[in-house]
C-alpha cells in the first residue's frame, strides 16, 4: 500500500508541476492499482474502469480470447481469434460479423484470401443505391452480430459479470473468466436438457417445432465467427 501511495504522490506531483492532466498508467484506485481509465467516448460515459475484454462467439458459447487491465485495439486480435476457430474446428468460418473497428483494410484483405466474408459495408465512399439484397444482407448480419451482445447481457444479469468483487489482477482476471466457463456449462447443460425431453416428448408438435429451430440455428453458428470488444466495470 505505501508504495502505492508513494506512486500516486509521484504522478500527482508531476501532473501538478508540469501543469498537465493526464499521465501514463495513472493510479485511480488505492486498493485496485492496477485499473486505468479507459476512454470510450459513449454518450454520458466518457471514460470508464475495469478490465477490457475481446470475446468470440460461435456454436452457442462464448470465448474469452483476450482481456487487459489497459486500453488495447481489439482489430489485432481478428486473425488470431479466426485461427484458433479454425484449429478448434478444421476449417475457416463462412463469415465474421464484426464491430466497425475490426474492418480494417488488412483484416478485411486477410479474410478475403482465405474466402471469409466480413460483415458490414466496404470501405469508401457508400454507394448511391444500394440494392435490396444488400440492405437485407446487412440488416441480417447485425441481428446475427447482436447475439454475443445478449450473452453479455446474461453474463451481467444472471452471472454477476459486472459485479467483480475481487481485488487483485490475477484473481479478477479469474473471475471473470470462470463467469465465461459457468455461461458455457449452462449453454451445454440445457442443450443435454433438450436432449433428454427428445427422449420422452419427440411427437409434441411444439417440442419438435422448437428442436427444429434450435438445429437450424446451431448449423448456421458453427460456419459463422462473431466477434465483440467489451468493457467489465
């Protein structure tokens, strides 16, 4: 704690001195000395604390691929979250559907080698007219794109992900983690459930309805890759 407290006078000092306002890994918490502010521009929320993190999402569970204490561009992480889909499941995805900071010039090259369609328009100056398939295209990528947003919604409703009460890197970084691995074993655990009622309900109509959709939808995730960046206060 006192080398803490010596650290946050150092900085104070300093920003006092050279009449400045901000400073590199700046310490806001005595207890948490590890969390920076992180400036995200929102409306009402310009700067924010916690750990940010950079999930993908297919097949129904989400993965944890990259998580940080500072600020970081989440667009470099694209290749290597696609390489480790493909090493999981011996092929490329059909499709990523992205935030607009992912679809940079080289990630955008870099897929289009590997025959991988990127979501959202290209680059430049937008087209005048825009045909119906692409507007119907573009509106169905973002509904595809918005269902890693609901399983942060759960993991902060249901799951606690936004009530961290830890207080060390290490252990918070754990925690947050093992949120990702219990919103996993509940995807998988009702997927056994659907299973089980297969065996005693399969002539329902409703039930065979609602295992049809399931399946058409499981099919579709497991060609397509989504991705998100994150802030866990």
């Amino acid at each position: 704690m006192l080398l803490v407290v010596s650290e946050i006078y150092r900085q104070q000092l300093w920003l006092y001195e050279n009449n400045l306002k901000s400073i590199d890994n700046r310490i806001v918490s005595l207890s948490q000395p590890h969390i920076r502010p992180i400036i995200r521009g929102k409306a009402g929320k310009a700067v924010e604390f916690g750990a940010k993190l950079s999930a993908s999402y297919f097949s129904g569970y989400v993965f944890l691929d990259h998580i940080s204490w500072n600020n970081f561009n989440e667009s470099t992480d694209l290749k290597i979250q696609i390489e480790s889909f493909k090493n999981y499941t011996g092929y490329y995805p059909e499709s990523v559907h992205v935030d607009k900071i992912y679809r940079t010039v080289e990630n955008r090259a870099w897929c289009k080698e590997r025959g991988i369609r990127i979501s959202g328009p290209p680059l430049g100056r937008p087209p005048a007219n825009i045909s119906k398939e692409k507007k119907k295209q573009a509106a169905y990528d973002e509904k595809i794109r918005s269902s890693i947003e609901g399983k942060f919604g759960q993991g902060k409703r249901r799951f606690s992900l936004d009530c961290i009460m830890t207080k060390l890197s290490q252990t918070s970084k754990t925690a947050i983690a093992i949120t990702f691995l219990v919103m996993n074993l509940s995807t998988y655990l009702l997927r056994l459930l659907r299973a089980f009622l297969c065996l005693f309900f399969c002539n329902l109509p409703v039930l065979r309805f609602s295992i049809s959709k399931y399946h058409r939808l499981l099919n579709f995730y497991k060609r397509t890759l989504i991705f998100i960046p994150s802030l866990n206060n």
